[in-house]
C-alpha cells in the first residue's frame, strides 16, 4: 500500500490549534492506515490504497474542511517524492554558505508551474531571498530572519493565486529519513 507524506496549511498557526492526537484520529476515520504525524506543524505520515492521489487531496482538505471548521490546504506527496526534495540541491553549497544564519525552505504547491506563473513566483526572489522551482516545489533560500525576509509565502499565494505551504528543508529531510522508501 503507498504511502503518503500530507503537508497540510494552517494547522497551528494562526489560531487554528489541533492536537496531533486530533488530527491522527480525523485521519484514520477517513479510512488512512498507519497514521503518524511528524511535529505539530501539520505533517501527516499515512498509507493508502487510494488510486488517485489527488481525489485524496481534496477528500483529506473536505474532511478536516468539515471537522475542523476552517479550509486546510492540504498537500500530498509519496514517500518516494519526498526523499527526491530532501534530497534535491536547489542552490550551490556556496549559496547556502553563503551567509550565517541562512535558511533552506521548500513551499509545497498544487500542481507544476506553467511559463508564466513561474515566471511571476521567480520574479519574487530579492537580494536576500533567493528562489528556485523545481517540479511543485518551490524551494527558497532566506538569507536573513524569516520575520525580516522580503519574500513571502502570502506573497507567492497572492501573486499566484493559489495556496502553499511551507517547512524548513530540516523538517523534510527528518521526514523523508523516518519514512524512507521500502528498498530505499
């Protein structure tokens, strides 16, 4: 049965406060085998025969859309996907090195870009935030505090118009490390 990394927007912050006990029992009355959450940040670990991951998308956003009262972007990339962001190198070692106290995030979105929306994401980046896409990540990389950076996801989501979320590439790489790929 594969198994699934949900990335889901808006758990605990902004007021929205859900426990991951919560959220572990939301997700298995959905019918999700094996459910786990990784930190309280809205990462859900599960597996399922589903045969469309993204009829699960909308059925796991309609679900907690339902239970929790407020719209919850959610996310869904295969373990295997997951180790492939953990271990993509979106930026040279130097770039990284660049600046002490750098972060590496990755914003987790619907679907690929086409030409023009990814066009207008890059066009985003500042002399502090520098971003790549690669498939329907956007990876970011904010030289300076989070709470300083001039790039934005509320930015990105406007100029879009569509929804993302986003972790550290520390969380991503922990999670793709706990649930490795069978074989993997």
């Amino acid at each position: 049965m594969p198994r699934y990394v949900a990335f889901l927007r808006a758990i605990n912050v902004g007021g929205h406060v859900v426990t991951m006990d919560r959220l572990r029992s939301l997700c298995e009355r959905m019918g999700l085998a094996n459910v786990g959450t990784f930190i309280a940040s809205g990462n859900v670990i599960f597996e399922s025969p589903a045969r469309s991951a993204k009829a699960l998308e909308a059925k796991i956003a309609a679900d907690l859309r339902q239970n929790l009262g407020y719209d919850v972007a959610t996310f869904l990339r295969t373990d295997e996907e997951v180790a492939e962001i953990a271990a993509y190198r979106p930026f040279p070692p130097r770039a990284l090195a660049a600046a002490a106290g750098s972060r590496l995030y990755v914003g987790f979105l619907a679907t690929t870009l086409g030409p023009a929306p990814k066009k207008a994401a890059l066009a985003l980046a500042t002399k502090v935030d520098e971003l790549h896409l690669h498939g329907r990540e956007l990876y970011w990389l904010c030289h300076v505090k989070f709470k300083d950076a001039e790039f934005t996801p509320a930015r990105l989501e406007k100029t879009l118009g569509t929804q993302a979320t986003f972790r550290n590439i520390t969380t991503v790489k922990k999670i793709a490390a706990k649930y490795a790929p069978a074989g993997g």
